[in-house]
C-alpha cells in the first residue's frame, strides 16, 4: 500500500467532520464512518503511528459536534468508534503516556459525557506511569473540586469526576465512597445521565433516587427511573420503575407508559421476565408466543401456563426435547429426559398418551445411533 499524506488526510477529516449551520446527524455520522474507515484501515495495514493523531483529531472534532446536536445516537456511536481506534493506535504505536492520561482526563471533563471512556482500552499505552498520572490529575481535580456549591457548572464538574472516579475504580477492582461525594445541590436526571450516559453508574444511580426520595423529590426520582427505561429498555430497569413507582404509590398510573417502552424496545427475555416479575402469566405467555425468549424463561411460563392449559404447552417441550436430543454429550439428553417427564405428565392430563408414545418412539427412530441417550431414555423407562 502506498501511504497517503497525512496531511491530506487531515484536510480530509476535517472536511468532513466540519459543522456549518444545523447538523444532520445521519448524514455527519455517514461522513465519520468514511473517515472512521480509512484510520481504520492505516492501522490494520501497520501504520498506527500516522493513524494515531488522526483518530484522535476525529475524536475531539466529533465530541465538539455532540454539544450542538440534541438527539444524536449515530454521532455518539461515530465517537466511540473514533475512540477505539485511537486506543488501538495508541496500544500498537505508544504516545508519551504522561501527555496521553492528560488528554484522557481533560476529554471527560470536557466532554458533554461521551465518549465513555474504557481505561482498559488504553491500559497497555497507558503503562503505569501514565495511570499513576491519571490518578494524580484525578485526585487533585477533586480535592479541588466545590464541594458546597448550587452552581449547575460546579454540579457537572463534580458528577464529572465522581463518574470518572468510580470507572477507574472499575478498572482498579475497588471501590468509591459516595459520603460527601455530591455537593448540596443534587442534579436533574437530566444533569446527571448528560454526565454519566454509557458508563457503569448503576450504583450512582442508587444514590441519586435514594437522595431524591430523602429530599423529597419525588418527580426526580421517578424521572431518573424512567430515564433509565428509556435508555436501556431492559428487565432489571422495569424492576427499578416498578419499585420506586410503588413506594411513592403511582405504579398503576406509570405501568402503561413502561410496557410500552418494554414492548418498543426491550428484547423477548426483558419483556417475558418482566411480565413474570408483575406476577402476569397470561401477560407472559403472550409475550414469550409473541417475541420468544430463552429456553429457561420459557419453562418458566410454560409451567404456569400449564396448570389451567396444559394443551398449549406441548409444542414447545417437544421442541425443547428435539433440540436437547439433537445435540452430544449426556448432560443434554438427561435434560431431554427431565422434559420428557414433564411432557408425560401434561399429555397424561391432555388424554393425549399414545401421542406421547409416538413422540417417543420418533425420537428413539431419529436418534437410533446415539447409544448413550437411548441408554438414558431406558434407564428412565420412557416409551
């Protein structure tokens, strides 16, 4: 391959990552993922070393594009992608480490909270002397910090670092002490996520809606709730709806709107799981028939399913049986036979035994050379 100036390409880049007037956010993110792909490219054909300030000039010229842009899915993504590979150049052709913690530190503080940093990303450049330096500018950037103002900037700087704390102490395998962590004046949701979006915040998130129930902000607690349902439209955060919905006595008021985010959004295991949480079976069997979900759930509501129409379940544990049967080793055919049980016993109910006995003697016909599940099948006297 014949190198391209980089100089060239820096033109290029900046071309293309240039704002005038409002931003289209498909059409940047399209113009980012070309440039994206040619530093991507240098660096998978062993110049990293040109690549690296290039993807880092896309890194900052993408990051100032966020803050003019309000809704802007594809552009973070084109952030974070510049980001991974600028940790890639970094680990095959290393900066100063010292220089690179500093840039790593000023471009969180700075940033409207993306691109979420991974520090193990970086780790290898890093070496210990640029995270030595890191934890340095970090603790001193919060010892610094206003710990009692209302200000909004002084807020953000001190959610800023308390986030940033709490992934290097991720990355560290320890843990943050949130005593005295937030200065007086708690943030919005909106604050908050606008800080802390795509990082692992989940116990900050416990502060902040416990804080906000003590203080009594209710609406704030319940908003940071929803918030993260939005975001993320998955089990553990309908849970969490639920929970703070129900202690403040407005669950049946906010259960509509979260089913239709789940349903919108959330997978077969988020939707079913939570419809098993609600205590809904016939909400779950709809839900598991309608999007599916994983083997286990499915038993789940099937067995519920089952005590008041057994009929209806039968399909699916022969399906269970075909596919335990269908692969090696004896774990999964004592599964199959476990099922098989269960299947006896519902078609029993059904009046549906010599069915059952078909199904059997099938399986043993298509399966007639794996010794070790027939041998199973007999041990368990199942015809």
């Amino acid at each position: 391959m014949v190198l391209p100036q980089i100089v060239e390409l820096r033109r290029r880049l900046d071309a293309a990552l240039e704002v005038h007037g409002s931003v289209d956010a498909e059409v940047y993110a399209k113009s980012a993922a070309d440039v994206l792909d040619t530093v991507e490219s240098l660096i998978a054909s062993g110049h990293a070393a040109e690549a690296r300030p290039l993807a880092r000039h896309a890194v900052e010229r993408i990051t100032r594009t966020l803050l003019l842009i309000d809704s802007a899915d594809l552009v973070v993504a084109a952030c974070q992608r510049a980001l991974g590979l600028y940790a890639m150049a970094c680990s095959a052709a290393r900066p100063n480490a010292v220089k690179l913690a500093r840039w790593l530190f000023q471009l969180q503080v700075d940033s409207p909270g993306w691109p979420t940093v991974e520090l193990a990303a970086f780790a290898d450049a890093l070496g210990d002397a640029g995270l030595a330096a890191y934890r340095a500018l970090l603790d001193e950037a919060w010892q610094n910090r206003s710990s009692d103002s209302l200000d909004e900037a002084d807020i953000r700087l001190a959610l800023t670092l308390l986030v940033m704390r709490e992934r290097l102490a991720t990355f560290d395998g320890t843990s943050v002490n949130v005593a005295d962590a937030l200065p007086e004046g708690l943030p919005t949701p909106a604050a908050f996520l606008g800080v802390a979006s795509g990082g692992h915040t989940n116990w900050l998130v416990e502060f902040l809606v416990q804080a906000y129930l003590d203080g009594g902000r209710a609406g704030d607690a319940l908003e940071l709730r929803r918030s993260e349902l939005r975001a993320r439209p998955v089990r553990e955060h309908y849970a969490k709806l639920k929970e703070t919905a129900l202690r403040l006595n407005r669950w049946p008021e906010i259960r509509p709107w979260a089913l239709d985010v789940l349903h919108s959004g959330g997978s077969g295991d988020d939707i079913v799981g939570a419809m098993i949480d609600d205590v809904d079976p016939d909400a779950a069997w709809a839900a598991a028939a309608r999007y599916g979900c994983a083997a286990p759930l499915w038993l789940e509501v099937a067995r519920h399913h089952a005590e008041r129409r057994p009929a209806d379940v039968l399909p699916g544990f022969r399906a269970l049986i075909i596919e335990c049967a269908a692969r090696t080793g004896r774990r999964h055919y004592r599964e199959a036979v476990a099922l098989l049980h269960e299947l006896r016993a519902l078609s029993e109910r059904c009046g549906r035994r010599t069915e059952f006995a078909e199904f059997v003697g099938a399986l043993r016909t298509r399966h007639r050379r794996k010794r070790a599940l027939l041998d199973e099948l007999d041990r368990a006297h199942l015809s």
